[in-house]
C-alpha cells in the first residue's frame, strides 16, 4: 500500500512536469507573434490559468492596462446579477392622475419608466414586444371603460439621471444603433430601421424610403451614397440624443430594391409618449393633450395606478446582453445597480460600484478605469489578469450559471450569439465559452474553455493598436484559444 501511494505521487510529479513543455510551445508561439508586424507595436495582453488548481498556463503581458471594448460587459453583467439578483424583475407602472367620469379621465396618463431594457424588445423571452404592449395599453383603458382622456400622455423618465450617453463616448458611435440613449423608459431597445433604395450605379445617393417604427419630427440630410453589390452597410448616422436632424455618411450596398440600417431613437421617453397617444389614437380613445415627457420625479400616492408591466428575470435579459453584446442592456444595467447600491441612477455612481465590487472581492484593482457599462469608450481599461480572476471568482457565486449561459458558444449552431459558425471541427467547438469586445484598435476574447482532459481554463486575450486588421488578430485569438483546449 505503501509502495503505491509512492508510486502516485511520482506519477503525478512527473504530469506536472510534462504539462509545462505543452504550455511552454503556446508561449514561445506568443512570443513569436508579439515580434510580428500585426503585434510589435501593439499592446497584447493574454493569461490563461487552470480554474481548479490555478496552474498559470500563459502570461504575456497580462499586468497592462488596456481597453476591453465589450468585454467590459463581463464586468457589468456580474455586478448587476450580484447586486440585482438574478430573479430580478424591473417595473413600468402606468397611473390615471384625475378622476375618471362615465368614459371620461379628467386628467393626464402616466408611463413611469422603472429602468426596464427589454421593454418594447422582441430580443428576451418573456418580454413584452411593441404588440404585446399596444394590448396590455388597449386591455387597461378597457378595464377602466375610458374612451376619452382630456389630459397628456405623459412619460416620467426621472429615475436615472437626464444624461443619456456616456460623457467618453465617440461621435461617431452616437446616433447609430450601438450609440443608443439609456434612458429610464426605454422602449424598442431604443432603435429604428432606416430603409433605403439603393442607386442604380456606384457612387449614386441612395434615396430615403422610411423608418420604422416612425420616428415624429425626425429629418435628415442625406449624403449615403450606393456601394459595390455585396459590400454590406458601411453607413452612419450621425446625431446626438435629443436632437432631430441627422446627418448620414458611408454607403450601403447597391443590387437591393431596399435596404436598412439601424438608428438610435433621439429621444426615447418623447417617442415612447407620441407611440401610446397614437395607439390609443387609432383605437378609438381620444386623448385632447400632448405627448410630453418629465425629467421631474412625482408623488403619485393620489393618482390610479392602472397597471404594472414586469421584465423578464434579469437573468434573461444579461442572457441577451452577452449574447448579442447589447450596449444598451449594459448601460441600462449598470444604471439599475448604482439606484440600487447609490441611490441614484448614474453611470458615474455605477461605475464606482463595480469598482467597488472587484476591490472588496480581493481582486488586484489597479489599472482598472470605467467610464460606462458596455466597453463603447476607447479610454475604459482593464488588465487581462483582472478578467480572469473575476471569471473565476464568479464560478463561486450562486448566479454563476445565469453568466455562464450567457457567454457566446463557439461552433454551437443553435447559440443565438456570434460564434455558432466560429470553429467547428475544432476542438474549441460546443466548448470554448467568450464574450468577445470589438471597437476600433481593440479585440478581445475572454472566457471558459476545457482541456483533453475535462479541465476547465480561464483565459483572456486583449489587443490594443495592432498593425492590421482586427478579423486577423481574432483569428489569432482563437486559434490559441484552440491551443488550450488540446492540451492534456
């Protein structure tokens, strides 16, 4: 008995001395790399770690402070599952303010936004859609027998603070799809679809056919010209919050009888107020007021409430955010947590929260700089050491599966997020778990991927100012992502 319990432990000597060489061929193959034109001036950072026993697997830099781009996602999706819970359901309350006479309200209609980023969405399951909510609207002034309203319709958008993007976002982020306000009433993730008609020749400005949904007193001044067959939507809109003329640039491609691009609602809370007033409108409930929104938080202890619409769980909708990388989901979130912890919904005070979290979990915070919750801000940085000790800090916590299964699946066909056509046939294949973070300069992949052997790694690999293109530096990415799934 003896002779064996020797005989094991030199068994297992002998392993830990053979898993080194492995690792070591990842690393001079890094090393390698880093010498290359794509990375010589660029700041790559990469670490790798068995989760079960902490076995540092590659280290290359991974103490610099660099941006993450939407991999800051990781960091905002876990603190609100933390703080939030992941059974968490967000509130849009609708209230009758005055007194209802026959079929008359002598008063004014209230939609309260309580911070709800799937309201309108048909992206979560359970939420309730732009259809599903004309019917719970139509359903509540039946209930209430109401046909007329002599009041406004009225928004109240007071719960998170009046500034509606991220003071280091670029411009020409906002006024696109990815740019979107994060506004207490949100409504239709916060974008529409401008459909085009493309020239007939190159060069041709593509004429403005419509919006949908209708966006009332939007106007533009159209430079969007045709581009090559098969060259995909290069267009912007350019067009800050609260403001109604924008300007579009690029191209979308031509060989199409139309074509759309998606735009950022300039002001949600208003178009959300004109949406009810027109539904009620082509209903037959007439309403003699305006469509308004208010920045002012009101006492509404002496007015009906008429009915509360309730989110999905908040672990539905951080499925959606990893998965389809919604930035407004993530700054929605990240507002929710600091009302939460803070007491007031700003993106400063949710920042300090996360920050917060990772120092008092016993993570090495130093080089960690947020300035929003989804990673669109060139100046946020993390280091990839950082990543990945929260990703492992997170496989100890309760909610760990609602973040997992959010996580993009390479090779998994039916995975809604990016990767269910990355890597098949390859060992990373209904493996490797990443929440990747794409913006101009950076690219980065952190996540979960499992050994020949079943052994669970924690990676993060992040890329900042590289000399090429950024589908090379992901292709780079992966495959090392690869490495790591064949060692044994």
């Amino acid at each position: 008995m003896k002779f064996m319990k020797v005989l094991i432990i030199i068994l297992f000597s002998i392993a830990t001395l053979i898993s080194p060489q492995e690792n070591d061929s990842i690393q001079k193959r890094v090393d390698e790399l880093q010498e290359s034109k794509l990375f010589k001036n660029s700041q790559w950072c990469l670490y790798a770690e068995y989760l079960d026993d902490s076995m540092v697997i590659l280290d290359h830099n991974s103490h610099l402070s660099v941006a993450p781009a939407s991999g800051l996602k990781v960091f905002t999706s876990i603190v609100a599952l933390d703080k939030l819970g992941e059974d968490y359901r967000f509130e849009t309350e609708i209230y009758f303010d005055g007194l209802i006479n026959d079929t008359v309200l002598n008063g004014d209609v209230y939609l309260v936004g309580g911070g709800d980023p799937s309201l309108g969405s048909d992206l979560v399951n359970g939420a309730y859609d732009m259809n599903e909510l004309k019917k719970v609207l139509i359903e509540t002034f039946k209930k209430y027998f109401i046909k007329k309203v002599t009041g406004s319709i009225i928004v109240d958008n007071s719960l998170y603070e009046i500034q509606p993007i991220p003071d280091n976002w670029e411009y020409i982020d906002v006024g696109n799809y990815y740019g979107a306000s994060s506004t207490a009433l949100s409504i239709t993730n916060n974008l529409y679809y401008l459909y085009f008609e493309p020239g007939k020749n190159v060069g041709d400005i593509a004429k403005i056919l419509r919006t949908e949904p209708e966006i009332p007193g939007l106007t533009f001044i159209n430079h969007m010209k045709t581009g090559e067959e098969g060259s995909g939507d290069n267009g912007y809109i350019y067009c800050p919050p609260l403001h109604f003329e924008a300007l579009l640039q690029g191209s979308i491609p031509k060989g199409k009888p139309q074509f759309s691009i998606k735009g950022s609602i300039p002001d949600p809370p208003l178009f959300a107020a004109q949406w009810v007033k027109q539904t009620l409108s082509e209903n037959g409930i007439q309403v003699l007021g305006q469509a308004q929104k208010t920045q002012t938080e009101i006492d509404y202890r002496d007015s009906q409430l008429a009915a509360i619409i309730k989110s999905p769980p908040l672990k539905d909708i951080v499925y959606v955010l990893n998965k389809r990388s919604s930035n407004l989901f993530a700054e929605m979130l990240l507002k929710a947590v600091a009302l939460k912890v803070k007491g007031e919904g700003k993106t400063g005070a949710g920042t300090t929260v996360v920050k917060e979290f990772i120092r008092n979990e016993g993570i090495d915070a130093d080089g960690l700089r947020m300035y929003d919750g989804s990673g669109l801000s060139r100046v946020n940085s993390i280091t990839a050491k950082m990543m990945v000790d929260l990703l492992k800090l997170v496989t100890k916590k309760e909610y760990y599966n609602s973040f997992y299964n959010s996580l993009g699946i390479f090779g998994k066909p039916d995975d809604i997020g990016f990767f269910r056509n990355v890597g098949k046939g390859t060992a990373i294949a209904n493996n490797a778990r990443v929440k990747s973070g794409v913006i101009q300069g950076v690219r980065s992949y952190s996540g979960y991927v499992r050994d020949k052997n079943g052994r669970t790694i924690v990676y993060s690999m992040i890329a900042n100012n590289f000399n090429g293109s950024g589908g090379s530096v992901s292709k780079i990415h992966r495959e090392l992502i690869t490495d790591l799934a064949n060692l044994k």
